[in-house]
C-alpha cells in the first residue's frame, strides 16, 4: 500500500515555463522518501499540490489510496506539513505554542505533552520560542506538524540553515517518528550527504523531471554499475585528443584525465591506441563513483 502516488503530474507557472513535467513518484506507506534535486528542481512545487496548496493543473494525486481533490479534507487531516519557515509564537513557550494551535486545530489536549516529549523540548519550561535555537525552532515546527497525530508528514528542508548539531537532532526524531510511530515521511532536501542515513527510499528531481526513483539500495546499486576511469600518461593533452576520437568525453582532473563509465575492451582499446601513438601510459584504474557522484550525474544530463 502507498501512502502517496503521483501520475503524469505537470506544472506551469506561466505559459512557457514547464515547472513539472509529467512526474510519476509513489511512496510506500511507512518509508521515508528522500526528494532530492537541487534548488529549482520542482520539490516545493510538487509538495505544494500533493497538500493542496496550489491548484493542480494536470495528473493525478492520490493520498491513502484516495484522490486527493474529492477528498481533500479528510486526507489533510492524516497529514502533517513543514512547508517553507514556520510560524511561531515568539513571545509563547513550546507548551503555549502548541496549546494555542491545539485549540485552533481542535485536536486532544492530550497531544501537547506527548508531542514535547518527542520532539525533545519537553524540558524547554518557561523559555520563549523567540530564543530557541534554529533547531529547537524547527522541532517545535515538527511539533506543530504533529499535534493531530498525522500518519503522513511532509518536511520541505526542513534541515536548511542548520549546523550539523541540528541536522542530526532533525535526523534522530525522524527516525524515531517513523520508528516509533510508524509516520510515513517525505523530505526534500538538495543534498544527498544530508538524507543519505534517513531515508528509505529516494526520488531524484531536475527541471521537473523525475530521473530516479527506487531504494536506496537500488541507488547503490547504480553506484556498483558505474565506474569512471582514470588515467595518466606522459602527454595527457595528447592523450585527451586520442581518446576524444572515440566518441568519449575526457576531461582533466587534478592533472589526471577522467573517463566516465566505458568497458573493459574500451579500456583495452584506448591502451593499444595510446602505445601505439608513441605514448608513455603510467596508470589505468577504474574507480567506484560514490552516491553523490551518481547525484550529480542524475542533475548533469
Ligand atoms: N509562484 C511562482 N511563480 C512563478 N514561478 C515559480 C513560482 N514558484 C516557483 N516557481 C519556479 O518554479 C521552479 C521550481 O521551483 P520550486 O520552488 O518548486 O523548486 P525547489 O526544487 O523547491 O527549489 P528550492 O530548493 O530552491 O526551493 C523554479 O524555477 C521557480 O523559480
């Protein structure tokens, strides 16, 4: 069962400027979905139409197996969202924040306690929100998000502006929201290193288009598969224009010429061309690209 699934989704803000474009994702209930893609990518836009927060234009987004616009407020209630800064009461503690919001959301009373205590700010007494930390600000948030016992929770970077004391705070609750509470979570972020030890499952997002979607062992898996050459020689200028010639990009890293993913015979060809071009060949070595490089390679094509 997916919490979420997203078909032929597209976007335009104007005319002429494709936002999403025909973006499929679905999000299986209990993971947490990494949503990654650099600034500009459509994250916020899509995170938007899945709460109803801009108006869908064409696809389908269907919530706990029901669409969402027939069924819009009972599927919000089920969900609780980070979406852009937060509003806090800054002159309220923790415990009168939420109080204050308990009441305009009509939720139990009971939940403010629990929910302080999860987020770990059950200790923060008589101190305003207004002289919290960035972190403590944004658990707080995730507090707020929390109060009507959501089983989907949707964060847009929700770790932005944190130092990496609070990112792993940020991480840490997570985890035991998913853990403990079986919360479904969609993240966005753009930084791999970032969401690389939380996430489950990740969709990768560039200009609107989705370019991967799969578990994270999936993505490993990738980064088995691929593997970058490098190599060095004793006219590595020359070098370059020889292998050029063979429909290849090299490109010149650290006085090293790097080759993106190509067989064992390719390599084998390139050696006996270089040789035989009166070349002197030092190193040929196949190196593994790691998960961020295979992030980059998604958000370069
Ligand atoms: N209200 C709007 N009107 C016009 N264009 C918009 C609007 N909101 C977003 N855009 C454009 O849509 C594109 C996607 O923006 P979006 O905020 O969804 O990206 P993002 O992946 O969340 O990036 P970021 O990490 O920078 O927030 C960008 O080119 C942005 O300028």
């Amino acid at each position: 069962m997916s919490s979420l699934q997203i078909t032929n989704l597209v976007h335009h803000f104007s005319a002429n400027d494709m936002v999403l474009d025909n973006i499929n994702l679905e999000v299986p209930e209990g993971s947490i979905y990494g949503f990654l893609g650099p600034n500009g990518a459509g994250k916020t836009t899509t995170l938007k139409l899945i709460l109803g927060l801009l108006k869908k234009q064409q696809g389908t987004i269907t919530l706990f197996g029901k669409p969402l616009e027939k069924n819009h407020i009972d599927i919000l209630k089920r969900v609780g969202s980070l979406i852009e800064s937060p509003s806090l009461y800054g002159h309220l503690t923790a415990h009168e924040n939420l109080n204050l919001l308990q009441k305009v959301y009509q939720c139990p009373k009971t939940n403010i306690q629990e929910v302080l205590d999860l987020v770990g700010l059950a200790h923060t007494g008589k101190k305003k929100a207004g002289q919290f930390s960035l972190g403590m600000k944004q658990r707080l948030s995730i507090a707020i998000a929390l109060l009507h016992d959501p089983s989907l929770l949707i964060l847009d970077e929700p770790t932005n502006g944190l130092d990496p004391n609070g990112m792993i705070e940020i991480r840490e609750l997570l985890l035991k929201l998913n853990k403990e509470k079986g919360i479904t979570i969609i993240i966005s972020s753009h930084l791999l290193a970032e969401i690389e030890r939380l996430v489950t499952h990740i969709g990768i997002i560039n200009k609107g288009k989705l370019m991967f979607e799969g578990t994270l062992g999936e993505l490993r898996e990738k980064q088995q598969q691929l593997l970058s050459v490098i190599l060095e020689t004793d006219d590595n200028e020359k070098a370059t224009r020889i292998i050029a010639d063979n429909d290849l990009t090299p490109c010149m890293e650290e006085g090293r010429i790097v080759l993106p993913a190509i067989s064992k015979d390719t390599v084998a060809k390139i050696n006996r061309q270089l040789v035989a071009n009166g070349l002197e060949v030092y190193e040929i070595k196949a190196v593994r690209n790691d998960l961020e490089a295979i992030f980059m390679d998604f958000i370069k094509n």
